[in-house]
C-alpha cells in the first residue's frame, strides 16, 4: 500500500466538493432551509411578543353587576383598563377563549365594604389557556391593589402603620437581566444554528456514501492508488465544506433578520453583533466537521444504498436527539455537560447568547470532543471502505 | 505478464431456514479453487467460464480489490499481495462494477482517475483528449455522463482504465450489454491493446467472443481451472469441431450456461 498522500486527499475532496455542488437541486433545498428556517422562527417570536404586549397594553376588562362598585370601576379606568359592562354569557365565552377572564361584582359588594366585611370579587378564568393567562394575572393584581389601598387607608384612619399587616416583606430580586431575558426567547436560535450543522451535512454524506454505492464507482477507485484513509479523509473534508457553507448561510440569515427585526422596542435587548457571531463561528465550525464525519460512519455501513440510507437516519436522529438532556434537565448541568458531544454545544451557545462569561474548560471542549470524534470516526470509515466484504457480498 | 498460482478465495455465506428463523447457518463456499494460469504481454487471454464460475472474484483478486486465501500472483514481476502500491499503478482495471460519476462531464470522469494515478495535470489532459478521440466520445465529451447510453459509459469506463497507459489490463466482461457496433469497436479496442504489446486478460462467457479475440483461453468452472490452451487446443482436447460444443464439454454440464 502506498503511503498516505496529501496532494491526492486534496484531490478527492475537491472532486468530491465540485460534485456536490453539482448537485444543484439538492443543495439548494438543503441551503434554503437551513437559511430560511431561523429567520423564520424569530420573526414569529417576534409577532407573538409584540401582540401580548400589546394585548396587555390594551387590556379591556368585562365587569358584571360595575353598578355595585363605582369606586373599583374607577380604580381600574385611571390605571388605563377600558370597562366591558355586564358582558351576556359570560361563564361560556371564558370557556370558549372569546374573554380571557371576567370580573363579577358581588350584589352585597357595597354594604360588605361599607361595614368593614371581605367584599366579594370573583374572578373567572380558563388557567388551561395559555393566551389568556397574561391578562387574567394582570387583573388579579388590580384587583389584589385595590384591596391593598383600601385595606392600608382603613389602617391610616386608626393610626396603626400599614407595616403592621406586612410582617414579611417579599422582595423578589430576580437574577435574569433583561438581557438575560431577551436571550431565553431566542435561545431557539442556538437549536437551529445546530440544526443547521446536521442539515447542511445529511444530503452530502448520504451522497458520498450511499450514493458512491448506488453508482458503483467505489470499485474502480480502489483499484487506482488512493488508499482507503485518503478517500475517507477527502470525503470528509467535501462534507464538511458543503456544511460549513449552511452553517455560515444560517448565521447570515440570523443577523439580516435581527438587523430588521426591532426587538429593542419590545424589551427585549438582544444583541447579535460581532461578539455573538464570532462565539458562534467558534462553537459551530468544529462542530460542522463532526457531524460529517459521524454521519459518514452512519452511510458507509451495510451492503447496499438502501441499508447505508437507512443507517444513516439512523445517525442523524442521534444527533438530533442529544440536545434534549438540555432541555429536559430539571437540575444544574453536571460539569461533563459541555464535553457530550452536541448537548455541549447547545449548552455553550446558550451561554453565548446570554452574554455569560465562557470558562476555557468549556473552550477546550468545544475544540477537543469535535477533534477526538473526527479522529475515531475517520478510521472507522475508511476501515469500511476498504471491507472486502461490502464488495463481495453485493 | 501475469503469473497466477494456486490462487483460493472462500466466502462465507449465510442461509436462513425462514425469514422469521434467528438462526443462520453460515458456510464457506469455494469462489476460487487453487486457480492458476499465466498471461503473456502482446497476448490476449480469455478468461472464460459460465455465470457464477468465479471469474470476477480471480478478476477482484487481481485487480488488488480482495485479498486472496492462499496462493501467489506476480503482475511484472510485483507481488499482488506485498506490493500492493507497485501493482495499482501499472494496472488499468475494468471491473465489474463500472459505474460514472453522473454529475461529472466524461472529460472530468477520466481526469479524475489520471490525477489520482499521480500523473502530472498536463499529461492528464493530453491522454484524456487522446482517448476521447480514439473512443469517439469528441461530441459528448463535456456533458454529464447521466444521459449517456450504455455503450458510451462502458467507453468512459474503459479510457479510465487506460489513461495511465497501463501495461496490463484487466477487463470484466466488457463486452456485457453492449450492441454489435459497440461490440466490435471495443473488440478493436482489445486488439489495439495486443497490437502495443500489452498483455490483456478478459473475461467472458461468450465463447464466440473469445473464440474470436484470444490467443490464450483459461475456462473456469465452479471455481476450478478445467482448461488452459489455445483455442486449436480446445479443439484438439475434446475432439469436437465447434467451440460453444467443447465449451460445454469442458465445464462438464450444459446447465452451467444458464445457471
């Protein structure tokens, strides 16, 4: 066997990139979803924000019986909340969504209040509903403030200190910045830059393995001098190009996006500049030249294209599969968390994304897994692609 | 020159009672049994035999593809097994698995195959415009080979072969699936080949082809040489007049052909 030769590794990934790029077709619709898909997904963010806001803004509160309490309906007009008086079939229209929540009056509201008994306020909701719950708590605590007012007031007229009734003061101090805030809800964006790096290698590793099966030219390459090693490490390194270009594609279409879109005026300061980006360059290359060479271990098994495709789903659920310890974990991340392959680089990402300060542990694990992952699944591939028995038994 | 010696290649292979049996029995099966013959440079050699016999396994061992069981084979003198690295550069293979690369222009298919040979780039291009002339294929020589018909493939498949101007070849059925004009110019081709003193091994199980073209016949049967001579000496062997009826002989049944 001849030694292993760099010019002609070069060589097969070069033939091996310009043949993919061929592939027009392919390429585009791998390209184009993986450039329109996080801008997609952050502009919806972006609407359904902006119309909670909105409707919390615009809060109108339904009030039966108002006449029973003028002094709460004026409570809540001076704090901007529009009156729907005695809205007709109240209780069924919370049921179907059609009101988010209804503020019914007590008939004895006046004479309780007038006498110093609890006045009765109930309040409907549907709490199943997730989009009515910003404006069914923004009325419970209107209405839970009316009650403080009044109950401090009545206290001043004794000479007692309000105080007395607050024997426990809760003083939430919530550690989410704002910035911190901003980044949770397009946390999403770590997922799809990763989802990018999966989608950019599927096409092109499915290609280069299964496809070089299905068109038998593996054959006569091996008869020509290329060594199995040369054809493995060439394969990889046209995958990884291929991948590396959706990578890039997504983040573009990342920064275009949240260069239009005005987060800011929501609240939520989200920033995807120059340091953003180039955390993310620094995660997502590594990892755009693991993939390819996982999922070329994944194409290269099995005797025959539909066995290497079938396999290769099998690798490309794998990887999608791994962020989920993120996601699901109910406790602190263990310290190993960066080092497992994919969950790492989500969890880094997210990092990235929430300003968070990045220890070089974390760095290094960006760098070390990717390279020792490639190292191993290089062998294996080029091991089989030189198995006799994938020719023989076909 | 080839020098082949008792070459053997076993597989294993698998048999299932049922599809819903766990079990599976596996068994060594002969594809190649103590093979061996010699073929001369300026000679063609037909290796010839019924479908299953074994020829492209002896064809794959050759070529470097498979790794032989047991016996020797020296290509000029190189090793097959020790000098693995020597053998690929002097031979020009075509296998039996002559796929293209669809996306690639034939030009691109045969280059391809020149650089990985180690040519330097000029001489690629000088060798491949060469062949593309000799074989015809001027007119489609830049389009992708996805529209090419059978026979046009099978000549981008064998100027890939040859772009290194290699001084043995090895062709596995090449004639296979090929119309009559087609049919006679790779049998122009071969004898093109022999003209330059090359030494052409190919295999077959179209006795008029090889009746037709060889110096030197080997007929394999069941993994076993039964025959090595020239065509006269087939003749002369079974004392029959017509090849195709010493063929059958020879291989011992005439199910052999349509196995």
């Amino acid at each position: 066997m001849s030694r292993f030769s760099l010019p002609r590794t070069l060589l097969v990934a070069t033939k091996e990139f310009a043949d993919l790029l061929r592939d027009r077709k392919s390429v585009f619709w791998a390209l184009f979803a993986v450039a329109i898909s996080g801008p997609l997904v952050i502009g919806i963010l972006y609407f359904v924000t902006k119309s909670v806001t909105e409707r919390i803004e615009k809060t109108v509160a339904p009030i039966v019986n108002p006449q029973f309490a003028p002094d709460f309906v004026r409570f809540l007009e001076r704090r901007g909340i529009k009156i729907d008086a005695d809205p007709t079939d109240y209780e069924a229209r919370v049921k179907r969504g059609d009101l988010d929540a209804v503020i019914v009056i007590d008939m004895n509201f006046a004479e309780n209040l007038a006498q110093g008994r609890p006045a009765k306020i109930t309040l409907i909701t549907e709490s199943s509903r997730d989009r009515s719950a910003p404006i069914a708590s923004r009325l419970a605590r209107e209405i839970r403030g009316y009650s403080e007012q009044i109950g401090n007031e009545r206290m001043i007229l004794r000479g007692v200190s309000p105080s007395v009734a607050r024997p426990v003061q809760i003083d939430e101090l919530d550690l989410s910045t704002a910035e911190q805030r901003g980044a949770r809800l397009l946390q999403i964006m770590s997922f799809y830059a990763l989802f990018a790096g999966l989608m950019g290698a599927i096409a092109a590793a499915l290609d280069v393995t299964a496809g070089e099966r299905e068109r038998q030219t593996l054959e006569p390459l091996l008869t020509t001098p290329v060594s199995t090693l040369e054809l493995a490490i060439g394969k990889w390194l046209a995958v990884s190009g291929v991948n590396l270009l959706a990578v890039t594609m997504s983040l573009v279409g990342f920064w275009i996006t949240l260069s239009f879109v005005p987060l800011g005026k929501l609240g939520i300061p989200f920033n995807f500049g120059w340091r953003e980006f180039s955390g993310f360059m620094a995660v997502l290359i590594p990892f755009a030249f693991m993939v390819p060479a996982v999922l070329l271990v994944f194409g290269s098994t099995g005797k025959t294209a539909k066995e290497a495709q079938s396999s290769l789903s099998m690798g490309v659920s794998l990887v999608g599969l791994l962020p989920l310890m993120s996601f699901l974990r109910q406790s602190k991340a263990p310290w190993w968390d960066a080092w497992v392959p994919v969950n790492g680089q989500y969890a880094v990402l997210s990092k990235v994304l929430r300003a968070e300060s990045i220890p070089a542990l974390d760095w290094a694990a960006m760098l070390a897994v990717p390279v020792v992952v490639c190292a191993a699944a290089i062998v294996v591939f080029s091991k089989r692609l030189g198995d006799e028995k994938l020719l023989a038994g076909r | 020159m080839i020098a082949v010696e008792g070459l053997s290649k076993q597989f294993s292979v698998r048999e299932r009672r049922s599809v819903f049996s766990l079990r599976a029995n596996t068994r060594m099966v002969n594809a190649v049994d103590q093979v061996s013959f010699t073929a001369h440079d300026g000679e063609v050699t037909g290796l010839l035999g019924p479908n299953g016999a074994g020829k492209t396994t002896t064809l794959r061992m050759l070529s470097t593809l498979l790794t032989p069981d047991a016996g020797k084979a020296l290509i000029d003198g190189a090793d097959l097994i020790r000098e693995r690295g020597t053998i690929r550069r002097t031979l020009g293979v075509l296998g039996d698995a002559k796929g293209l690369y669809w996306r690639l222009s034939a030009r691109e298919n045969i280059e391809y195959f020149g650089k990985l040979q180690g040519l330097p780039s000029k001489l690629v291009a000088q060798r491949t415009n060469t062949l593309i002339s000799e074989l015809g294929l001027s007119e489609l020589a830049d389009r992708p080979t996805q529209g090419y018909s059978q026979g046009e493939r099978m000549k981008v498949a064998i100027a890939r072969a040859l772009i290194h101007d290699p001084q043995t070849v090895l062709l596995d059925e090449p004639t296979n699936g090929l119309d009559i004009m087609s049919t006679r110019s790779m049998r122009e081709l071969i004898r093109g080949l022999k003209a330059q003193g090359k030494c052409v091994l190919f295999s077959s199980h179209i006795m008029q082809e090889v009746a037709a073209l060889c110096d030197r016949i080997v007929i394999i049967a069941s993994g076993r040489v039964v025959f090595s001579g020239t065509p006269q000496e087939v003749l002369e062997t079974t004392g029959l007049t017509s090849l195709e009826d010493a063929f059958v002989k020879l291989i011992g049944t005439d199910e052999g052909l349509f196995a």
